[in-house]
C-alpha cells in the first residue's frame, strides 16, 4: 500500500507530467491540481466508442501451473492487434478536447522535425486516426521525401489518409485544422496525450476486477516493457491511473532478454509492417524495380512513384545516399538496442511501479506457448514476459507470490511473425517436452524398426526422418517429457545408443490428478435417479427463443463473454461484412461447455436438495472437457469414456477438471456402448454430446450472442455440423425470431470426406453413407451417424449442408490464425474455409455469422497444417523443375530465389520421376518463403526467362485462382516460343540437309 508520502509524490509526479493548461484536463473543484481519474474516464469514453474491452478471464489450468489464481487480459486481440493503439487513441481525443471541438470530424497531422526519429510511431497513428475518422485524415509533409520514408508515406496513401506537401507543414496543418474544424495533434502535446491514452489500459483494469470479483489488494498486474517510446509511456499512463485509483494494487513491470538468433525480433511487432501487408509489401511498393539490375533504381522512376503519391511538386531528397539502402530495406525496420539496465537508466518511480524484471527468451518462449495452448490466442513473444515470470517464480527469487495472490498478465501484442512460427513453436514445444530431435549411428534396418515400434507404443509422432551417412536423425513430436523419458529408457535397454538433445527446463507437465470411481449404487433418497432426470425431458417444439435467452443467464456463470467482432480481411476477401464469433476461446476452448452446463446445471436446480449422483460422457475431446469442468463447478463426480484415438492434449485437460478418463474402443459407437453401460452399472446420469434436448438448447446460446452482439441483419450464419446439436440450437433461436432477421440462412458445414448430412434435403432426409474407417482433419465433426430427436429440426430450418475439402480446411487453420490472431482446430474453421475457397455463395454486401467453435488443436497438429496454410496465404511456394544435372544449375535458381527475398526451407531432388526422364537430368523440389504473392511472380517469371520452366506444387490451396493465371499465361508463351524456334531451327536444317543432298546428286 502507498504511504501518504507516495501519494503526495505519485500527485506531484501528475502536476509534472500535465504542467500546461488544456481544456482536456478535468482538475479538482477545489484546486488546481489534475484530476487524473476524471480526465482518463473522459477520454476512455471516447475511446470506447469505437473499440470494445478486450476480455479479463481467468484460466484455472494455468493457475495450477502459476500456483496462484490467474487471469490474462487478451489485449493480442485490441484492433491492429496491439495495445498502443489506445495511446494513439488517447493523441487524437486529447487533441479535440485541447481544441474545444465536440466530435472528431477530421484530423490533420504534420510530419515534422519531431517525428522524424520517430516515423514508425507516426505511421500508427495515422492509421488509427484513419481508423477513428475513416476516410478524413490529412497529413501535411515536406515535399521532398527520403527513400527511408517512402515505404511510409505509401502506406499512409494505401490507408485512406490524404497526402498534402508543403515547404512548411506545420504551419499548413494548423491552417487546415481551423479552416475545416479539424482536430490539429500536435506534437507538442503528444507524449501527454499518449499517456492518457495509455492510461485506459488501466481504466479497464480497474472495471474488470470489480466485475471478477478480484481483491485489488491481494491483486499483481504483470505488464510487459517492450520499448522506451511505447511501453515505458504506456507503464506511465496505466501506473498513474492504477496508482490513484486502486493504491494497494501491485504493478510489476517485465523486459525481454533476447537470445542472440531470437525467435522474437522487435520488427516483427511493429504492427504497422503487416497491415494490409497483402498489397504494401516492400517488394509490391517497388514492383517496377529493374531486379536485372540487382534492385538499383534508376532515379527517374523512384521520381515517377514520389510524384504519383505527393504531387508534381514533389522530389526525392539525397537518391544517391539511400539508393543502397532501398535495395536491402534495411531502412524499412526499426531496430532498438537493448539494454538490460534501460529500467534503472529511466529511473521508473516506484510510485508508479512497484517491481522491474529482466526475463529471458526460455521465459518468454514457454509463456508464448502456453498462452496459445490455454487462450487459443497469438501473442507476441515480448508480450509474454510476464507470463513467462509468472511460470519460471523459481528463476526469480524476488518476486514473491502469496498463498491467496491474484495474478493478472497483460499480453499486450499479438502481431504475428507467419514465416517464424514454425521455427518459434519448435524451439517453445522442447522446452515443453513436446518436441526434441534424437540421432542413432550405424544403425541396421532393425534398429530403425525398433525405433519406429517405440514411438507407436509411446504415442510419440515422427515429424522427419534424415538418413545421413552412418547417422539416422529423428525429429519427434510427443506429449510431454515423462513420454520422451520413458521411450528413450525402453529403447536404451534394447541396447541402441542414442544422442538427443538436452533441454534446459524441466519443470512440466504438471501432475494429472488420478480419479477412479466404483459401481456402487448411492442411497435414492439422497441422489437423483436416472427415472427422475428422464422426467425432465421436453421435445425441441418446447425450444423457443425466450427459453434460450433463460438458459444463457442460466449458464454464463461457466462462459467467457467471447467477443463477437468483424474481420476486415476476411470481409474484404469475400466482399461482405463477415462477423466472427471467438467460441475457440472459450472456457474449455469449445462451444461444448454451453450445452453440458445446460443440461446439468438445470437438473440440479430441479432436483434439490437432492445431488447429482455423477455424470458419464462418451466423447473424443471438446464435449468431455465441456462436461468434466461443468461437473467439477457444480460439484458433480463425473467419468469420461473416450475411444482409444482421442487427442492426447484434449484427455489431459479433462483429467485436470477433475474427470475420470477410461479410454475404450476403436470405433466411437464401442465407447457410446460402454459409457451407456457405464451408466447402467453406477445409476448415472448420460450427457449425450448432441442428441439431448437440454444440451441443444445450450447450444443455441450461441445464436442468442451474435443477434445481441451484431447490430445489423444478419443474411447468412456458418455452423459446423457433426451430430447436429450445434446448428440445430442455433436454428431454433434464429428462424424463430424471423421479424428481426427476415432473410437469415443458416449453412450447415462438415468435412467433404465425412459428409453424410450433405445432399441429404434431396434425399428426403436420408444420409450417405460414410466408411466408418474414415478420419477427418476436422476431428470434431468425425460423426458418421448424426441426429436423434433434433433430425427434423435439421431438415426443415437448416438451409443447406456443404462439405469442405480437407486441404482446404488444413490451410484455413492458418488463414484464421493469421487474420484473427486466434487458434482453431480443423472443426473450428470450417466457416472460414467456406468462405477463402468459395464453396457457399454470398452475395456483396451480406452480412455474415461465421462461427469458430473450438481452438483444441494439437501442435503437432497445427504444424502439418502449416505448410498448406502457409501456400495459401502466399508465404510458402514449392516449385518443380527438371533440370540438367550439371555444375551451376541449383545455384542459378537460389541466386534467384534470393533477388526476390525468397528464402530456402526445404530442397530435395530426385531422378527418374518422370519415366521420360533422361539419366543425366534431375528433378528439384525447393520450398520457399515467400514475403507474398508478388514476390512469387517475379521469381517464377524470372525461372521461366532463366530457360527453366516450374511447376507450382499446392497451388489448389491457394483461394485466388488467378493468382498464378499470368505465370501460366508466360510459361505457357515460353514453351510455344521454345517450340517455335526448334520447329525453325529444324526446318532450316532439313532445308540445308535438301540442299547438301540437292548439290551432291550434281555432282555425282
């Protein structure tokens, strides 16, 4: 708690920060000191306006791990992906108070001396000002513009925002403020108003706890310093708030010691550099650079492109000093020093913040891999320090947690890196014992073959395999490190020698309770018998929207409030206003816990005083953690029978709800059968997964949320489909209450591999029948026989049923990651790839509902979703060519590939692919990264005019089909020329071979 001399500093340290007077400063009544509280309320206000909350849940799995009770506030899902935004926020509102304007009806910035060292801050609030005033920002700048800022000013003009060159822009600006009622942000106020911006990080803090029920004095706020310009401003701004409103309050400030090849570079955060990355890459910007030449511009037509941005007026200043730096971008990135003593240099007041610490890249690493297991969410790896401090407490001996201490970490960026991820999630998934790589020497083929066995009996996956000379390496994948220890414990008693690497954090996985429960039958008269809960069953016509909305108030006390928000990119993509429900960052990770919350939560209330004898649950994943943590809230003992091939992370999760997990059966109907029995032999209660009145209508929660929290008529809603409880839910509420949504279609979406509910309105309501052997990426809609009582439901309110490819839904796991900065499982993200690749129609200007219900996803998983995610998003390209085997071939193709910053993940080559094929020719299969589409053009043009001729491997993942339509229009020239000029040089030859033979019979 601040002593009374704090607080009399900490309001001194205000009266500092805000020594001018400004119409924006809400002061006290009775002085003249600066009501801080008052003055960031007003501005939180506005800000709100136009940005929600982002959410504060608490993760029980994660306060097992932490030892203390743990809450992350997901700001990785703040618009632009970052919490700064509400610092530029803070810029654009402090400056229409400070002009005594009402409303934000323009904004008008100069890029002056202030902002020169500091251009990447101003490119961001641009943005945001374009944000808040869409369509009326104005930014005045000198009219000669270095090479260093014309990435920049690109953007600002790809944005939206109009560019106005003067020899004085300040003085322009100001004029243009006051002549249009424009707010003016000048730099002179900006780090002020940054602040109280900032500050509104801790406004929400405050609101939320309250609303959690947290004890602010029991409460630590850990909060992540990425930058001095932002996050040391933002500390500031959330400190002073915090600090006068909620004094006892804890806040502890975090910095990132990265390692020297870090899986964290700062540029990979700056948000700005990846927005509408698609179409303002560095290499689209510069599109008519002259790459023959190694990417020199000629200066005229760097004078072309400054011109078409500014005006005629405008000129490139000092060409021949940047021209170099244009050709590597080294100028494009901000690059920041750290230093691991910056806290103590800026001397950060302990009124403000109570506690630094410097955490390392292992840290951050394990907390950036544990906030995307538990949250579903990206966050950036800086961001996760202190999440990664929370985890490692062993590590630092001062930082102290109490028994009964609240931890709440701020996560605050979620850009993401899409070219690093992979490399990331290997190094934070052997921290975690979940990947490693091991080698064996002079192995025999049995030897390989014992391996091989080990892994099957351990549940260990093999990522790769490489042969080199006498050595064989594996890369594995595995569920934790007591698997990988017991697997290279059985294979050393076999008597094989094996090299692994060593981790250097051993602490997880954390212990799995072991629960196990008799047959005993428990006393009637103090139990629910399963005769009584059978009396509580209805039909689905006593489903109505008004009993829906009773069952949500019912259950919300089991739900996060998952934020329902339109996705610029997606919309944009399809031409439609595209609005996302989050449900894979619900508690559990699924929308299963809303009908299994339902369900029981309901027959206790009827039953009482009488218990709940215990619940059994047949599922694979999702319903079995929906139904354990319900049933550990409620107090209800409960069992989970799950078939033998059930995700190894969605069990261990059950368990640690507190579950009874019994794995029986191949086949889902053998562990239906037993859970039945199960029942049976202990009088328990059946919470069926889909086919149960209760849990349909928890389900159609869901359907409830998107009409309160979309303003707008809703035309087509996206609902994946297994059994059918979800979209059966949904359809009751949304068709039922027509008069608001008059138009509203709803679209059934499974795998096209699993799909026997597809075609089925033709048939009457007969399914396809689906080989009971198949398997599905979209694990959760693996469901061969759906239906029950709801089959009717289905028939006459669901307007359609689609089947999506399973290469299509691999690759929108990853489009979903990158456009949402959420993860998804395969069953998850069918509503995405329904809409990346076409297969339902909707037409421009509909709004729609599209429904990611579940983020359980293993990373093994996920990663052999990334290659094809990967193409389709233009970041990976696999190309084929057969190419003479010769000295100097491969590196005339790499010398390429680098020109267009095209960078090698894979290469491969093979001969007699082709039976055609020529013994001295090869066939090569590289794999690059790719900065985007357009890099891929100008590196496939560039094979073709080089004499070889590619083909693309995965371009079916790609959603726009014409993406490649101009490589294949000059392949398809090259080979026609190439076969022109042999048809003519042939000809010629015969021709002179006529002659030869016309003028040897003169002779003869």
């Amino acid at each position: 708690m601040l002593s009374s001399t704090k607080l009399a500093h900490l309001d001194d340290l205000i009266s500092e920060e805000f020594d001018f007077e400004s119409p924006a400063l809400v002061k006290y009544p009775n002085n003249d000191r600066i009501n801080i509280i008052g003055t960031v309320d007003r501005i939180a206000k506005l800000f709100h306006s136009k940005c929600k909350f982002t959410p504060l849940f608490e993760y029980e799995l994660l306060s097992e791990e932490t030892g203390s009770r743990q809450f992350l506030k997901l700001d990785n899902l703040q618009v632009y992906s970052d919490a700064s935004i509400r610092a530029y926020s803070g810029i654009v509102f402090g400056s229409m108070l400070h002009s005594n304007l009402d409303s934000v009806e323009g904004v008008t910035l100069a890029l002056d001396k202030h902002w020169y060292r500091r251009i990447d801050d101003f490119v961001e609030l641009a943005i945001v000002a374009e944000m808040i005033c869409p369509g009326k920002v104005t930014v005045f700048l000198k009219n000669r513009v270095s090479l260093s800022f014309l990435y920049r000013v690109q953007l600002l003009s790809s944005v939206g925002c109009t560019l106005v060159t003067d020899k004085c822009p300040t003085e322009a600006a100001v004029a243009h403020a006051n002549d249009n009622g424009f707010v003016y942000c000048s730099s002179e106020y900006v780090r002020p108003f940054a602040m109280l911006g900032s500050a509104i990080l801790g406004y929400e803090l405050v609101k939320q706890i309250e609303e959690s029920a947290i004890d602010p004095t029991s409460a630590s706020i850990l909060m992540p310093l990425r930058g001095y310009n932002r996050e040391w401003n933002s500390v500031w701004g959330v400190g002073l708030y915090l600090k006068s409103s909620v004094p006892d309050i804890r806040l502890v400030g975090t910095t990132f010691i990265p390692d020297q090849k870090t899986s964290f570079p700062f540029d990979s955060e700056r948000w700005w550099m990846r927005h509408k990355c698609s179409s303002t890459a560095p290499s689209s910007v510069f599109a008519m650079w002259d790459r023959d030449f190694n990417g020199v511009l000629a200066e005229d037509e760097v004078n072309d492109i400054v011109v078409d941005l500014l005006g005629e007026d405008a000129s490139v200043k000092d060409f021949d000093h940047f021209r170099g730096d244009l050709v590597t971008l080294d100028t494009f990135k901000t690059v920041i020093a750290y230093d691991t003593h910056v806290v103590k240099k800026f001397d950060i007041p302990p009124e403000i913040v109570d506690e630094v610490y410097e955490v390392h890249e292992s840290a951050c690493l394990l907390g950036w891999l544990k906030v995307l297991q538990y949250t579903h969410t990206h966050a950036t790896g800086r961001s996760c320090s202190s999440v990664g401090l929370a985890l490692m407490q062993d590590a630092f001996p001062a930082f102290s947690i109490s028994d009964n201490e609240t931890l709440i970490c701020v996560l605050s960026g979620g850009t993401v890196s899409m070219t690093n991820i992979e490399r990331t999630m290997h190094r934070a998934m052997s921290i975690m014992g979940n990947y490693t790589q091991f080698s064996i020497r002079e192995p025999h083929n049995r030897d390989v073959n014992t391996v091989f066995a080990a892994c099957d009996r351990h549940g260990v996956r093999i990522a790769d395999v490489n042969y080199e000379n006498d050595t064989v390496n594996f890369s594995i994948n595995s569920p934790s490190w007591e698997v990988q220890s017991n697997m290279f414990a059985e294979i050393d008693r076999l008597g094989l020698i094996i090299e692994a690497n060593v981790p250097y954090y051993r602490r997880y996985p954390v212990k799995e309770p072991s629960v196990s429960y008799g047959n005993e039958i428990l006393n009637t008269d103090e139990y629910v018998t399963p005769e009584e809960v059978a009396s509580l069953t209805r039909t689905l016509s006593q489903v109505t929207p008004e009993s829906i909305e009773r069952a949500y108030f019912n259950i919300k006390d089991n739900l996060y409030a998952t934020p329902v928000l339109r996705n610029e990119a997606i919309s944009k993509a399809v031409n439609a206003n595209v609005f996302v429900l989050h449900d894979n960052i619900q508690r559990t990770g699924a929308f299963k816990i809303r009908g299994s919350s339902n369900k029981m939560i309901r027959m206790q209330k009827a039953f009482a005083p009488k218990k709940v004898p215990g619940v059994v649950a047949a599922s694979a994943g999702n319903h079995s953690q929906g139904v354990s943590f319900a049933a550990k809230r409620l107090g209800i003992p409960c069992t989970i029978v799950c078939p033998n091939y059930a995700p190894a992370t969605k069990l261990s999760n059950t368990r640690r709800f507190g579950a009874e997990v019994t794995a029986f059966g191949d086949a889902f109907t053998e562990t239906a059968k037993f859970a039945k029995k199960v029942c049976t032999d202990r009088n328990w209660i059946l919470v069926h997964p889909y086919d149960d009145v209760d849990v349909i209508e928890g389900q159609g929660t869901i359907g409830y949320e998107l009409t309160r929290e979309i303003d707008q008529d809703i035309d087509v809603v996206l609902v994946n489909v297994g059994g059918g409880g979800l979209i059966s839910g949904v359809s009751l509420y949304l068709k039922q209450i027509k008069d608001r949504h008059p138009n509203i279609r709803v679209i059934g979406l499974s795998s096209e591999r699993i799909n026997p509910l597809v075609g089925c309105k033709e048939r009457d309501g007969k399914y396809s029948f689906v080989d009971p052997t198949l398997d599905s990426f979209s694990d959760g809609t693996n469901v061969k026989i759906p239906g029950g009582n709801h089959n009717e439901t289905m028939w006459n309110l669901v307007d359609d049923f689609i089947g999506i490819p399973e290469n299509h839904i691999a690759a929108a796991v990853l489009q979903t990651f990158k456009h949402t900065r959420t993860l998804v499982e395969g069953a998850g993200c069918l509503g995405v790839a329904a809409l990346m690749y076409g297969h339902v129609k909707i037409n421009p200007g509909e709004t729609v509902a599209c429904i990611l219900c579940g983020g359980n996803i293993d990373f093994s998983r996920f990663l052999l979703a990334l290659p094809a995610g990967m193409r389709s998003l233009g970041r990976l390209l696999t190309v084929s060519c057969t190419i003479q085997d010769k000295s100097g071939m491969i590196s005339r193709i790499m010398s390429i590939a680098n020109r267009f910053s095209c960078y090698l993940r894979d290469f491969d080559q093979k001969r007699f692919q082709k039976e055609d094929t020529s013994w001295d020719y090869v066939t090569v299969e590289a794999s690059f990264w790719t900065p985007s589409f357009k890099n891929q053009q100008k590196f496939l043009y560039s094979l073709v005019d080089a004499g070889f001729n590619p083909s693309i491997i995965g371009r079916d993942l790609v959603p726009d089909k014409t993406v490649y339509s101009d490589f294949d229009a000059a392949l398809q020239q090259k080979i026609e020329t190439d076969q022109q000029v042999y048809n003519e040089r042939k000809e010629a030859f015969l021709q002179k071979q006529i002659t030869l033979c016309k003028n040897l019979h003169k002779q003869l």
